[in-house]
C-alpha cells in the first residue's frame, strides 16, 4: 500500500474521519468518493483524509 507523511496534524471533524499528527505514516487505502479525500489507515484505526495534508513518501530515492 502506498505510504503517505502527514505534513499538518488533523483533528476529525466527523466520525469517519481520521485524527493524525504531523508525521505520521498512513497506508492510503484508495481514494474516497468525494474529491480531495482518500481512505487511510493509521495503526488499527480506519478513516477519511484530507489529501491536501499528506504527501507520498518517495521509496526510491537512495
């Protein structure tokens, strides 16, 4: 699954969505219905993100 680094922390809004850290490491699970959102997991938990404050881990360089 890819992996993406929280770049802001971000508080859930609703119940389906995700609380994060800066920092953290998500599994983005596939992207959600609505525009700029993905399904994303951290540890155990599943839920929406806002895409805008994630970026891709780059695996390939070095």
């Amino acid at each position: 699954l890819p992996q993406y680094i929280a770049i802001f922390p971000y508080e859930a809004q609703q119940d389906d969505e995700l609380s994060f850290p800066a920092d953290a490491i998500l599994e983005i699970l596939h992207e959600a219905h609505t525009s700029g959102w993905f399904i994303a997991r951290l540890g155990d938990q599943v839920g929406l993100i806002p895409s805008t404050y994630v970026q891709p881990i780059d695996t390939h360089s070095q």
